[in-house]
C-alpha cells in the first residue's frame, strides 16, 4: 500500500512516515507542493496526504489538480487552519477527510484506514485496469486484449501492471528496475527495453491501436495512440 505525504515540516513528515512504516505501509514525502507534483506524476498512490501551507503549491491548489487527473484516489488534508471557512475550501478542493494539527498519530491512522476501505468497496470485487480494450484484472492477474486472453510471464505482468498503474505518465527505466525488479539500474544492461519489447510482442503486434510507446531519451509511456 502506497502513500505520498506532502508536509514541509522535516520533524512531522519524520514522524508521520516513520509511524507508517512501523504499520507496514509505503509512503515517500514531499516537502513542497513542486516536488508534490512531480512525485504524483511519476508515481501512482493508493492515497495521498497533504499540507495546506505548502511552499511554491499550496494544498488547496494541489488537492485541485489532483482530482483534476484522478477523482477517485483518497485525499486527507492536514493542517493548522481549523477555521469553518478553511475547511470548506478544503472540500471544495475535493478533499475526502480534513483533520486539524495538532493530532494524535493513531487518529491520523484511523481516518487512513477508513479512506482506503473506503475506496475498495467502491471499486468492488473485480478491480481492473483498462485502457483501449486491454484489460488486467488485479484478482485474477489475467490480461485480455480485445477479449483475447494473453498469457505473460510474472515479470512481464508486474511490469504491465506498473505502467498500467502510470497510464499517461512517462516512466524512465531507473524507476521500472527500481519498482518492477527492486533493484539499482544498471546502465549497461537492456534487460528494461528486452521485456517491453516482449509485451510489445503479446500486446500490441496485430492491433492497428499500439499502448506501450517509446519516448526517447526518457523511457516508456502507456497511452492510446
């Protein structure tokens, strides 16, 4: 489970994200809204906590984008405005949960643990990614294309899934080895480029709509067209 936390208090960004891990979670921090944003464009989270007096973006502004790009990933705002009129600006933003500084961490926890459980039951037993008429269903792992059933290896599914998961967002082959082979990229091997060649193969050869798309100098990017 993946989280992104935006704070630019080094102490309580420490804290939050030592007490998340110590629950068995992922999360990486920000400490600006700039850098908020360009973790979010990179990366795909299962739900995402936010400052409001962010440097550079602040987290009303960003709470906007990012309902912009996806209205359904969970959005806490944390902050020190406990005013009526702040947190009505919060959920006109399109944040799910608003809650005041200073907290308890086990509360914080809590409203997590609601919002995810929240977002799975609206997505329902069958969670599945799709673009064009791919489809990968995360209970099953089977991936259909056009209704066609293809079969993959387990590294050629997780890689999938993980620009799936990225769909429009152009992901460089440090952050494939680092996510998909949970490893240091090494730059002399093509072992990245060798497996999108092979679901190039399963996926695309034969469709007049290719997904997997090369941008050069950057990486791979999964989009219709």
């Amino acid at each position: 489970m993946k989280l992104l936390l935006v704070e630019d208090e080094p102490k309580l960004a420490s804290f939050i994200k030592k007490g998340f891990e110590n629950e068995g979670y992922e999360i990486e921090v920000a400490f600006d809204g700039r850098m908020g944003q360009s973790l979010l464009r990179q990366n795909h989270y299962e739900l995402i906590i936010l400052d409001v007096n962010l440097p550079y973006v602040n987290g009303f502004e960003l709470c906007r984008q990012i309902r912009a790009d996806d209205p359904l990933v969970p959005v806490l705002l944390l902050t020190a405005l406990d005013s009526l009129d702040d947190k009505v600006t919060g959920f006109e933003a399109g944040t799910d949960d608003y809650l005041v500084k200073p907290f308890e961490f086990k509360e914080l926890l809590l409203r997590v643990r609601v919002l995810l459980k929240r977002t799975t039951e609206a997505a329902g037993v069958k969670r599945i990614l799709r673009i064009a008429d791919l489809e990968l269903n995360l209970e099953s792992k089977v991936v259909t294309r056009g209704g066609q059933r293809i079969d993959l290896t387990t590294k050629e599914y997780a890689l999938l899934e993980y620009l799936l998961l990225n769909r429009g967002k152009v992901i460089s082959r440090v952050d494939i080895a680092e996510k998909v082979w949970e490893l240091n990229f090494d730059t002399n091997t093509n072992v990245i480029d060798v497996y999108v060649s092979y679901l190039r193969k399963k996926l695309d050869k034969g469709y007049d709509t290719k997904l997997i798309h090369t941008v050069v100098g950057m990486g791979y990017v999964m989009r219709e067209g």
